[in-house]
C-alpha cells in the first residue's frame, strides 16, 4: 500500500495527466483516426503541430507504435515537455504512453510564441522532446519514478537529463536545430530574463552540442 501511495505521489508532485485525449486529430474522410505517417501509429496531433511532427517522426523509428499524444497547453515557464501519462502506473515501459504538451502561449514577454518560433527552432523542440521519450522508453517503473524525484529536487540530474534528450535528438540528425533553440531564446531580449537564464543554465551549449555531434560522428 505504501508502495502505491509513493506512487501516487510521485506522479502529483509531478503534474501527470489523466489519459484523456482533447487534442485534435487528423480524420480520414470516413470520419475515423487515420495514421499521420505510413508505419506510425497510436499518435495523436493537434494540426497546428501535423506539419512538423510528419517531418521530425519518422527519425524516430523506435517510436514507431508507442502511444503519443502532442497536446497544446497551459505550461508554466517551459515552452514544451515530454511526460508519461498516469496509467504508467498499470502499463510495463514496453506499453506505456506518453503526452508530449506544448505551450499554448500567446505573449513573448512570457516566453516562446512556440507557433511563432522559426521551423528551425519547432523542429529542435519536437526532436529534444521525442528524445526525452528515447530516455524513457529504457525505464521501468521504479526508474521513471526516481527520474521524476531527480528531475525535480536535483539541478544536476535536470541537466543530465536534458543532455540526454538533446543527444538522442543529435544522433538523429538534429543538432543544428537544438542548438538552434539556445540562440533563438538566449538572442532574443523580448523573452523574460528568468526563460533566458532556465535556457541557459539547464541545456547543453551550442558548443556542447557541437561535441555531442562529434561523438556520434567517431561512434
Ligand atoms: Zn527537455
């Protein structure tokens, strides 16, 4: 019991959502959930995001069957984040689902306008946050929740995770556009100082990234 309450709280303190499906779907012409990509299904995206999402999934493989919802959202302070749903708690890691949710913004002196950020940067942001999914994938249960405890109460451990996505997302191909987010945001004085300095001090560098491609090039 206690095990389930730790769980329980685990997941609160974190914000997991309920699995419940609002966002948009692409429909076939009956009327009925089409998959977006040949080979891909159990994904749902809103069509603000379809265009992008096409683009960027289909180097992700892995991901080909495992159940993502993009959802536009209120976020606090982040412009998008990868989480796994609440009934993780049930599912093993091979069938757990996950909701990747997207700032739904409208102001720059909050922070990123994602719709208004240059394809580049939209790119950058699906790859890192498919790459967070990568992470996750490889976690059981008892592993997800330690991520959640270290993601929350250890800056060191945030980092290490956000290397993680961003070099899952490098190895795809993506480091110019990651690194293209840090110079978007970092540049850019119209976003709030406290965004700019998250930015900046929790993801790898444009440099860093450069190494990150450098490895994957000598493997
Ligand atoms: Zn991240």
């Amino acid at each position: 019991m206690k095990t389930i309450l730790f769980f329980f709280f685990i997941l609160s303190i974190l914000g997991f959502d309920a699995a419940i499906a609002t966002a948009e779907t692409k429909k076939g012409n009956d009327g009925r959930k089409k998959n977006i990509i040949d080979g891909f299904t159990n994904k749902i995206v809103p069509m603000e995001l379809l265009e992008v999402v096409k683009e960027v999934l289909p180097q992700y493989p892995e991901l080909a069957n495992v159940p993502i919802e993009f959802r536009i959202t209120k976020l606090k302070s982040i412009s998008m984040c990868a989480q796994p749903k609440a009934d993780m708690l049930y599912r093993s890691a091979a069938k757990r689902a996950y909701v990747i949710k997207v700032s739904d913004n409208q102001e720059e002196c909050n922070g990123m306008v994602v719709m208004n950020a240059p394809r580049e940067v939209l790119v950058g942001l699906i790859a890192h946050e498919l790459g967070h999914i990568m992470d996750y994938r490889e976690r059981n249960k008892l592993q997800m929740a330690q991520f959640g405890l270290g993601y929350l109460f250890s800056k060191n451990y945030m980092r290490k995770a956000e290397y993680v996505a961003d070099s899952f997302a490098v190895s795809k191909g993506y480091a110019s556009h990651v690194s293209a987010i840090k110079n978007y945001v970092i540049n850019s004085s119209i976003f709030p100082e406290t965004y700019r300095n998250r930015l900046k001090n929790f993801y790898p560098s444009p440099q860093q990234i450069l190494n990150i491609q450098q490895s994957c090039v000598v493997k």
